[in-house]
C-alpha cells in the first residue's frame, strides 16, 4: 500500500526547529526520531552484550581477581608473587579444613592479629582484619579452585520507589558461565566443591534447607544428628534440667503436642560405647592422625605471624630510613616521619612479644604426655 493511497507523505530530512515543534508534522518526526534512537541503543547494548558473553565463554573476559591472583599486562593470571598474599590465603584453606567453620576461621586468625589480604576496586593488595564475611568470600570463590566464574549475582528490580535494581547473589554459588582450569589454583576443583557443601551444611537452617548445623557447644554428643523415629524430622536438644533429645518440630508448626522426648544421658553413653568399642582398633592410627593435623595447622599459623613479624621489620626499617634521609631543618616532616618510625617500632616490638609468647605456650603444651592425650581422646 503506497502511502499516498492512506494520506501519508514522506517527512522531508531536516532537523526540526522551534517553530516546528507546535505543528503535527514536526511533532510526528520528533517522535519517529525518538523510537529510532531508543532502537538503536537497545542494537547496540544487545551487540556489546554478545561480545561480552561470547568473550567469558571462552573465560578471557578480564574480571576482577580475588587476593592471590594477579593479572599480568598480557592478560595472564598468575599467583601473586608476594609470598605472604600466598600463604595466607593458604593457611585460610587450611584452617578451614581443620576447624571446618569460617567463623572459628575469622576467630583463630583475629586471635594471632593476623591480618586478610583482599584486593581493592583496582586489584591492589591491602591487608584487612578478618571478618567472617571475608573469610567466607574467600572460601566460596570458585578462582580459588581455577576457575572462572561469570554472572555469580544477578540483578533485581528494587522494591525501592527509585526502581533502581539491585545485585543479588545466585542460590548455592551458582553463576552463569562457568569455566575450569582457567587460573592458577590454590586448591583443587574436588576441594572446592566440599567446601560449599560444607559451608551449606553448616547453615543450621533446617526449616528450608534441612541440614544438619555447625555442631554447637552443648553435652548432649548427638546435636543436630539425631531424626524422630515417629515423624521423620530432625530432633531438637533441650538443656532445661537434665538433656533430652525433643522431637518439637510438628508442636512449633501445627500446635500438636509434642511428638517424643527423650533423656540424653543414657544414650549418650550408649553411643559413647559404641562408637569406642568400634574405634579401638584405629585408636593410635587416629591419635597420630589427629596430632600430626594438629601440629600442621600450628606450624601453619606459626609461620603466617613469623611472616607478619618479617614485614612489620621492613616497615620499620623503611620508616628509619625515610626519617634518616630527611633535612633535619625540615622540622615539620622530620617530626612526622620520627612519629611514624615510632609506630611502627612498636608495632613490630608488639608482635614479636606476642610471638614470642606463643612459642613459650607452644613448649609448654608440647610437654603433655602421650597418655595423657589418649585418655582426653
Ligand atoms: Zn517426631
């Protein structure tokens, strides 16, 4: 159909000037100008979107690395070659594997003033006190296990009146293109995935995800493993008086009286029975097994703070050196560098007392005997 035939004729190529505005013609051709634009920014949005994803298929999009990781100017990642950033996040790892929570992680690290290295926006190492929600960053990101991970939160509408959307993160570390043996790796990809089970396990969300829970402080030895025989569903530990197992779970839903209750003690100590009588055979494997864990994740913690006490030295050799470089008439930086060498001389005397303390308790705890560890196992 020509346009003519319906009334139409073409809009002749011009821009359209304030006079125009007020009549239908200019009206019509700032509108038409307004889809077309709008369409072609959606085109080329859609086409830098492609590359985009088409360039983190292939796991070559430049991303931002994770402390540990470095990106050389060719595009290579290698491991960082500050050999403290390495250890460290090594001894994050290991102590996960040890203490198997990231809390007592954080808590351990705080312990020895220990400090986490993170990257900024920049992919600049800084040193960081350890939180829990660091830790935990570190243990979930999969470049720790070689990979590349693409799309790990996805975005929102806010319920905001602004309407901004907002990032949130994919259930269970899921991500949208994932590519292996893309990094250098600190732990293996088997290492990395027992460790999200774990950290998914320790969630003592039983309502949504059913898990067992971080084993809590408590008498009562079968916490957070024991399921009602009647119902099903996962028995509760109640320290009112003496400790019994309860199987509360249909009385907080449903308002039905409470299914069973059971006194923990004599359980326990049949368990207890039980689980000694099967060991004994595997008692001095184990023992050895758990001693010689013990002492690596020591030496491990040990080496991290002689490290720490290494850098504090430089730093205060540095701060001397800045300060003995100085014109002595130039009082104002004069005065400021002293106060900094100051600083961290004491920083550094600091840590090596705290250092030097923890051996002393070391060699003290090493005195105890061997049958005194295998009664207390
Ligand atoms: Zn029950």
């Amino acid at each position: 159909m020509r346009c003519t035939t319906i009334g139409l004729r073409p809009i002749p190529r011009r821009d359209v000037s304030e006079a125009d505005r007020g009549l239908p013609d200019g009206r019509l051709l700032l509108g038409l100008k307004g889809t077309i634009s709008e369409l072609e920014l959606h085109t080329i949005r859609g086409r830098l979107t492609a590359g985009l994803l088409s360039k983190a298929q292939r796991g070559e999009l430049a991303l931002q690395l994770p402390a540990g990781l470095v990106r050389d100017s060719s595009g290579v990642v290698t491991k960082d070659p500050n050999q403290e950033v390495q250890d460290r996040v090594v001894l994050v790892f290991d102590s996960f594997g040890q203490l198997r929570t990231a809390r007592k992680v954080a808590r351990a690290l705080r312990e020895r003033d220990l400090a986490l290295p993170r990257n900024d926006r920049h992919d600049e190492v800084y040193w960081a006190r350890p939180t829990v929600a660091a830790v935990t960053s570190m243990l979930k990101n999969p470049a720790y296990g070689g990979a590349f991970a693409y799309g790990r939160s996805r975005a929102r509408e806010a319920a905001l009146p602004t309407g901004r959307q907002t990032q949130v993160r994919r259930p269970d570390g899921a991500c949208r293109i994932m590519v292996r043996d893309r990094y250098p790796a600190y732990v293996s990809w088997a290492t990395h995935e027992k460790i999200q089970a774990m950290l998914r396990d320790n969630r003592a969300d039983y309502m949504h995800l059913q898990t067992r829970g971080v084993p809590r402080n408590g008498t009562a030895l079968l916490h957070g493993i024991t399921w009602c025989g009647e119902c099903g569903h996962k028995m509760m530990v109640r320290y009112k008086g003496a400790s019994h197992y309860v199987c509360n779970h249909l009385h907080r839903q449903q308002g039905v009286p409470v299914c069973q209750g059971l006194r923990a003690a004599r359980i326990d100590a049949r368990v207890a029975a039980a689980f000694l009588e099967a060991v004994k055979p595997a008692e001095m494997d184990a023992w050895s097994a758990a001693r010689s864990a013990e002492r690596q994740a020591g030496s491990a913690l040990r080496h991290a703070e002689a490290q720490q006490v290494e850098w504090l030295r430089y730093q205060a050799t540095l701060a001397e050196r800045q300060f003995n470089r100085v014109d002595p008439d130039n009082r104002l930086v004069a005065a400021e560098l002293e106060r900094r060498w100051e600083a961290a001389l004491v920083e550094l005397r600091r840590a090596e007392a705290a250092l030097a303390q923890r051996d002393g308790e070391a060699c003290d705890a090493g005195s105890v005997t061997l049958d005194g560890t295998c009664q207390r196992l």
